[in-house]
C-alpha cells in the first residue's frame, strides 16, 4: 500500500485525505496544532474563549459532493456547517447596500472552527472513518523539516506563514484585528463588509449556527491605531454588535498575493493546496470553495501530475484578472475603491450575477463544477 504525508489538517489537507484513503493509500496527516480547526484555535488561544468563524463562500453542496466524490452532508439534506447567506449588507464608504444573492449564486455561510457543527470537524469525521491516521503537535516549518517530507507529500497549512518562507513561494504579509463571541438575535446568519479608507482591503462581521466574529483586515501594512479605534466603534454603532476584547493579528499570516506567477501546484517534489497553492480568491480572501477544489487536485496529483496540472489551471482560469484588480485597488486607495467600489454594485443588477462574483471575488472552480455535475449526468 503506498503511503502519502499531508502537512496540515485544514480544509484542503482534509479533503485531500479523505480521497485518498478511500482509493486505497495509507494517509497520514501531520498537524502542528492539537486539534482540528486551523485559524480558530489560534484566535481561541489568543481571547482565551472558544472562538469559530462564518466564512462567505458561494456553494453548490451537490455539484461540490459530485466533484469531490463524497457526501459533504451527514444525512438527507442535512449540512449543519452550512446555512444560505440570503443577502450581503455592504457599508462602503458611507453608503449602505442591501446586496441580495440572486438565485444562481448559492451564497452560504460556513462555520469554521473545532466545534461539532463546523465543516473542518465534518472533514474530519469522514477522515477518520476513511482509515486516515492524525500525528496532531507535529509543526513542520523549517526548511529542513520540508526538505526532508518523502517526495510526493501534500503540503497543506494554509494562511500561516511558515511554509510560505520555508518554500520561497511570494505571499502578502497580512494584519489584522478580531474577536467573537455569539450571534445577537436576528443576525444568523448574517454578514456586513465594510469598505472604509482605514483599510486597504476591507472589515466585516460574518455568523453562523449561533457564533459570530467580526475583522479588521489589511494586507501589506500593519493597521494604523486610528484604524484600530474606529471599527469596534463603527460596528457597534451602526449594527448593534460590540465585543468586551479585541485581539490583534500581526506578522503571523499571509495571502498568496505576492506575485503574478501564483497560483502553483507543485514546489519541486511537494504536491500544495488549498490557500498555500493560491487557491483562494485574491480579493476578498474568501477560501472554503478553492481548498475543497484544491484538495481533489492535490489528491489527483498523487496519481497523475498532468492531468493535475491541467485541471488546476482550469479552476484558476480567472485569478489574474481578480488579482490585478486587487493591485488595481491597492494602488489608488481610498479614492479609485471610493469610485470603483459603486460602479460595480452599479452594474449588478443588469449583468448575470455569476460572472460578477467570478471576477471580483474570483472563486477558484465554482463556475466550473457544473461541467463536472453535467458529465456525472453523462
């Protein structure tokens, strides 16, 4: 039985195992933490309360099972990681939009984290059932650590930093500012982006399943203090929702905008996924659907890296175009976002929605799996 070595117990890493085990490899997955749940154990560790995130993400949950070769949900029609998202409320620069999600983009949101109602915990119920073997508390950082992985591994460790450096693969320093705690009634779920001139990127507040937790994020720069001041003040003011403590994030993170050459699949002999491969949008960050899709890909890579290969450059077919976009926006804040930004909300309701939300945020593969749900038709 040939055996394959994941680095990292995230979505990704998760999916890939569960494939693999299934088609009959001996999988063992390496995880630094002590547990499943990625970004969240950390933010848990760091507020000293169990903390899980909702993260945005556009979902066809059949299409997805199809292509991914297993049930994401646990019984009939039962996914109780994921709820519709019927409406994103925008706050840009002083104006607040209602933005409804019309009905060929199926927005839900996802619960994140190490609770039993979260997707990774999902992921990892069918790992273990799958015959997938866990070596939690075992970081792989360095670049000797990576170096010395049996050829073929699967490096999955998401937006950390570590494996970014260790692997010379560019990225954008990220910085941030969070807390969480549970969903003020009639909010769940629910989610509010912000586009403000005290950030470069954006700020929001995302819940699901009774838990909420709202960011400040910036990439390229740390965040100023008045930055810092004003979205606790900003959110309580305008949603009602307040926090007792807010926790920082700086130097810890990254996204895989550090260059036009991303996104890859391999670095030498090592196989990557999910955010680490550049699988996720490079606009608003959001990542559940590409580290699904990147996981498959990756498991697909251990058989046959061409045919990998190609299928990875399908999924990723528009992600030059939103990172440039990106660039675009980074380079004129705060006055090209202040025009731009209502330009586009312009034009939605005239253009098919789907083309929208595949340029800008530019989703790895969720305009492509209906070419794989009408071939499983075939």
């Amino acid at each position: 039985m040939k055996e394959v070595t994941i680095v990292g117990a995230g979505l990704s890493g998760l999916t890939a195992a569960i494939i693999l085990a299934r088609e009959g490899y001996s999988v063992t997955v390496l995880e630094q933490k002590k547990a499943v749940g990625g970004a969240s154990l950390h933010a848990s560790a760091v507020s000293g309360r169990e903390m899980s995130f909702a993260d945005m993400t556009p979902l066809n949950l059949d299409a997805m099972s199809r292509y991914l070769g297993f049930s994401l949900s646990e019984g009939p029609g039962a996914a109780p990681f994921c709820n519709p998202l019927p409406s994103l409320r925008l706050r840009a620069f002083g104006k607040v939009i209602e933005l409804p999600f019309p009905p060929e983009v199926p927005m839900k949101m996802v619960e994140r984290g190490s609770r039993a109602s979260s997707l990774d915990m999902r992921l990892f119920r069918l790992a273990t059932d799958s015959g997938v073997r866990f070596s939690f508390g075992a970081p792989i950082s360095t670049r000797k650590d990576f170096a010395d992985l049996p050829p073929g591994s699967i490096v999955a460790t998401g937006m950390f930093r570590e494996a970014f450096d260790a692997l010379d693969i560019p990225y954008t320093r990220a910085y941030g500012l969070f807390a969480g705690g549970p969903a003020p009634e009639g909010k769940n779920p629910f989610c509010v982006a912000y586009y403000h001139e005290h950030t470069q990127d954006y700020a929001y507040y995302a819940s699901v399943n009774g838990t909420g937790a709202a960011v400040l994020f910036q990439r390229g720069k740390p965040l100023s203090a008045a930055a810092r001041e004003w979205f606790p003040k900003q959110l309580a003011e305008d949603e009602g929702i307040e926090f007792p403590r807010w926790h920082l994030i700086e130097n810890m993170v990254g996204t895989p905008t550090g260059s036009l050459s991303n996104p890859r699949l391999f670095s030498g002999d090592l196989i990557l996924t999910g955010t680490l491969a550049g699988m996720q949008d490079p606009s608003m960050v959001l990542g559940v659907h590409g580290a699904l899709v990147s996981g498959r890909i990756a498991a697909m890579a251990v058989r046959d890296r061409e045919g990998a290969a190609k299928e990875f450059h399908r999924m990723n077919r528009w992600w030059r175009v939103a990172y440039l976009t990106r660039r675009l926006l980074w380079a004129t804040h705060p006055w090209g976002p202040r025009r731009l930004v209502p330009a586009v909300l312009g034009l939605m309701p005239r253009v098919d929605q789907r083309f929208m939300w595949l340029l800008n945020p530019a989703v790895p593969g969720w305009m492509r799996l209906p070419e794989e749900e009408s071939k499983a038709r075939a």
